[in-house]
C-alpha cells in the first residue's frame, strides 16, 4: 500500500483535502468537492450481474479488477464502490472488499468498522426512534398514534431474534411493539446516497415519516426537531471515503444499501466527485441487474441526471449452471445442457439493459474450475445475440487480468452512446409502475395485492405521495419472488405484500416475497471463524 497521500495526489487533491484516518484511508473534505465541480464530467461505467448463485459472482472483484484495467491501458479510472455491512461480515457472504489480484485495501479495516458512516448512520437513525418515544412519554404534543409508529430501530448486524421486541416496560414508556432493521436497511442510508450535500441531507432526512397521529397525518422528523440532531450525527460521514486497491488505483468507498431491500447503489456524492477526479469512474448496482440495475436507473440516475456510458454484465459458468437446474454442491461439474439453459438469464439481463438504452458488454468471471469448453460455449451464446463476451481473470491476475474487457468497455464508449430511458412515468399510478417493472424488467405476467399493499395505495394516492419512483424489495436469486424460481421464468404471478413510502429518500418501497429488513445469522456463521493473532491481524474475515 502507498501512504493515501500519495494516492490522492493521483487524482489532484493534496494533503489539504483530505481529513486522514491514518495513515491508509482519508476523508474528501467538503471544500474539495466543491473546487472541481466546474470540471467536465468524466465516463461512467455501471458494473452489473445475471442473478448469482448464493455465493455472488464476483461484481466487486470485477469491479476492481476493471478499474485497475483501465488504468493499466492508460486511462485515468477510480472506482466507486459500497461500504461493506457487519451483518453479512459476519454472517455468510464475508469480507465485501473484492480478493485476490482485486481488492481494496486495508481490507480488514474496510470490512470492520472503517471510518464509521455507518455508526453514523445507526446513530442517527437510533436518535430518531428515541424522539419518537420520548415525545411520546413526555404528553405526545403532536398525538403520535403508538400503534401507527412506522419507525424501528436500528443495528449493523444479522439478528433475527430483534425483528420483533416489546419496549416500554417497567414504567420506561408506553408499552408498546417494536422491532430491529439493519442499518444498511434504514431510510437513513438511502438518504445519505442520495444526497448531493448537507442542505439536502437535511431537507431529506426531515421529510422522513415516523408515526401517524390519531388523525391519521403523518408525523415526521422535521415535527420532532429531529433533523438538525441527525444532520449533525451524518455531516463527517457525508464525505466520501478515499482508499487504494492493492495496485494502488484510487477507490471511493462510501455508502452501502442492500439491492434487495434498499437501492443498492453507493453514494451519489461519492460518483459525481469521481467523475470530476478521473476519466472514467467504474460503480456497481448491487446483486443482479433486475435490482441494482434497475434501481440505478430509475432511482439514482433519475435523481441525479446521471447516466451510464456503458454497463458491464458480469456472468459465472457457476451462475449459468445454477440458473439451469444444477445443484450448487454441483457447479464445478461440467454441464453443457444447463450452461445453455441458464444462459436464457443472461439473455433476459442483456435485453433489459439495452431496453434502458445502455450499451452491454458481458464480463466472464473465469474460475480455476471453468473448462475451456464452457468459455466457449458462453462466447458463442454471447455472438449470437449481437454481444461481445470478454473473459476476465483478475482474481488471478489483476488488473493484468482484465485488459481485454477494459479495452472493450473503452471501445463500447467511444463507439456507442447511450440513450437511457426510463420505463415508466413518474406520474404513473403506483400499481401501474409496478406491472411496468415486473412485466418489461421480470419477464412475469400479473402482479397480485394484498389487503395491506392495496390500503397503502390508496392511502399514498389520497396524500400525494404517489409521483415517486419505485424501489422494489424481492429475492436476488430469481427474476420473480421465488428464489427458487431460477433462470428466465415467465408468466409468473408476483404477489406485493406491503408498500412503504420512504418520503425523506423519494421512492416507495414494494415488498414481496419473504423478503426482510434484518436477516439472520446461518448455522454456522463466519463469526466462528473470525480471529485475531498474536500480531493483531485479523484472520478469516475476507
């Protein structure tokens, strides 16, 4: 690793930009940001997936192994990434900091607590519910319903047995039912992605519902005077993390909502500084392209006015097995007849980013156990349809590995232009969004309504909060709400169980399937693994 003041002098910030959190990650100071705002934008490249298998299928390392690329070829690149939660750290996925040839570091630093956003944000988000009861228990001046108090608490971590609690008692409150999300499930989060500085932070986290009064009007956070309080909390975290990959490409590490439950992208402040700093930045939009993606498009780059100039879709030999009916104890197997049935996934992925106007090219993430016969036979699916599939190995060697596709992104930029478009209107019914996106971007046939998911409709309609985009909250594994529903499924029937408004991010959240806001822990979680030796290193974590 360089000292990061050298990594930042890369991309033309000096020692006074940047707020140091020793001697390896640094904060951008606001100041910063502001100086080359009047730069011209650089290109910007959206790193995306088929659905994975369990185990993902590399978009981080991709992601990282592609910007080194890029520099590597000579054109000045950062990356522009997720912070990592503590819940699947610990839990099954692990480290989130890429590996190999391709990764970010101090990884361990990275993984644990790193600069602390999302202590932060947990912080900010845990004030709030203690607002909420303590207006409550000092008169409820504002008559807070506290059975109509929508706002949980808190924490970074998977924990099943907060999802539902009972708080209040022993004469501390009104006793009443509560519960747990994480954090990167909070409306905080998606907030601090999507805000462009502190006055929107602000602005943004005050219109954020909490309760509902006896009346039924919403109570939000600017009623309690919670906003200034939390803006306080969130103003250091708000600038964006620098850091290095292990060949020293400049990384920008901040903010980090799940794409299944949240909109999976980081933050927006964190991608306009880059493309100010560099030629091109390399994102990603988390989990496959049916949500991060699709998020990405219709939530961030509607915000922002942002738009990609070209998408990178990364497959696996693994994935595509998966997707056509192999066991995962099996996908190290060679198995031509499900490579080509799962590819129908990747087929429907590659169409849904061309129908968002986006020039794609299909990365494949190349494992030690991949036959040269199955690599083959993906670059011929790949020909068929009109698509360039460029075999990428920087696990193994780095950006060394990824030269052909940083060469072939280079290329679809200069010699495509996108033309992005967006499914629906803003002005559509909620409903009407719905089916938009389950019928042009899931491939299904009907959307089904609970009781709960209809009253939300109506009731968002009648206060005015129906011109929001949609954030859709479903399994990752599968285009419909049944992740055992796996490669290109059609006609299916998607059942909506509950629709939330995040007033404060700008979006309706639409829940299907068993999707949750706090996951819990497996069997065996990673945390049984995770030390600390003699030295102080982290051991097992990534």
């Amino acid at each position: 690793m360089k000292p990061i003041i050298e990594i930042a002098r890369q991309i033309g910030l000096d020692e006074d930009d940047l707020e140091l959190y020793g001697k390896y990650k640094a904060k951008i100071s606001f100041s910063a940001m502001e100086r080359v705002q009047d730069r011209p934008a650089g290109k910007l490249i959206l790193v995306t997936a088929m659905n994975p298998t369990p185990a993902g299928e590399g978009k981080t390392l991709t992601s990282i192994g592609l910007s080194q690329a890029m520099n590597q070829i000579g054109k000045k690149t950062i990356a522009a990434l997720r912070e990592p939660s503590l819940g699947p750290c610990m839990g099954l996925k692990g480290g989130a900091t890429g590996s190999g040839g391709a990764q970010i570091v101090p990884a361990d630093e990275i993984n644990m607590h790193f600069t602390g956003d999302l202590h932060a944000i947990s912080s900010a988000h845990n004030l709030l519910a203690a607002m909420v009861d303590n207006h409550i228990f000092h008169g409820n001046e504002l008559g807070i319903n506290p059975e109509k108090v929508v706002w949980k608490r808190a924490v970074d971590m998977n924990d099943r047995a907060m999802r539902h609690t009972v708080i209040g008692l022993q004469n501390s409150g009104v006793v009443r039912e509560d519960g747990h999300l994480i954090t990167v499930a909070s409306e905080i989060m998606a907030i601090f992605c999507l805000s462009e500085n502190i006055a929107d932070l602000r602005e943004r986290l005050g219109r954020m519902i909490v309760a509902y009064s006896y009346d039924g009007n919403p109570i939000t956070a600017k009623d309690l005077r919670a906003d200034g309080a939390m803006t306080a909390l969130l103003k250091d975290a708000l600038q964006p993390n620098l850091v290095q990959t292990c060949e020293n490409t400049p990384v920008l590490v901040h903010g980090g909502p799940f794409a299944n439950i949240a909109h999976g992208c980081s933050s927006l402040m964190a991608t306009k500084l880059g493309l100010k700093l560099a030629d091109y930045v390399v994102t990603e939009a988390g989990f496959g392209a049916d949500l991060g993606a699709e998020k990405f498009v219709h939530i961030k780059c509607r915000t922002s006015g942002l738009k990609p100039n070209a998408a990178v879709l990364v497959v696996t030999a693994k994935s595509m097995k998966y997707n056509g009916g192999v066991d995962k104890g099996q996908l190290t197997v060679t198995n031509a007849t499900a490579l080509l049935a799962g590819f129908a996934n990747v087929k429907k992925h590659v169409e849904n980013m061309h129908g968002f106007g986006i020039p794609v090219v299909v990365a494949i993430n190349r494992f030690a156990t991949d036959t040269e016969e199955e690599i083959q036979m993906i670059q011929e699916q790949c020909r068929e349809i009109g698509i360039k599939a460029v075999v990428s190995q920087v696990w193994a060697q780095g950006g060394e590995g990824g030269r052909a596709l940083a060469e072939e992104v280079v290329r679809l930029v200069e010699d495509s232009e996108t033309q992005l478009r967006f499914l629906y209107e803003l002005h559509d019914g909620i409903s009407d969004k719905i089916e938009t996106i389950v019928r042009e971007v899931y491939g299904g046939a009907k959307v089904n309504y609970s009781a709960r998911a209809k009253a939300a409709i109506r009731a968002l309609e009648a206060s005015g909060l129906s011109d929001l985009p949609i954030c859709m909250a479903k399994t990752p594994y599968s285009f419909s709400d049944q992740p055992k529903l796996l490669g290109r499924p059609a006609g299916f029937t998607l059942t909506v169980n509950d629709i939330r408004v995040s007033a404060g991010a700008g979006f309706v959240v639409v829940f299907t399937g068993n999707v949750m806001i706090m996951p819990g822990l497996p069997k065996h979680p990673l945390a049984e693994e995770i030390d600390v030796d003699a030295q102080g290193n982290i051991l097992n974590l990534s």
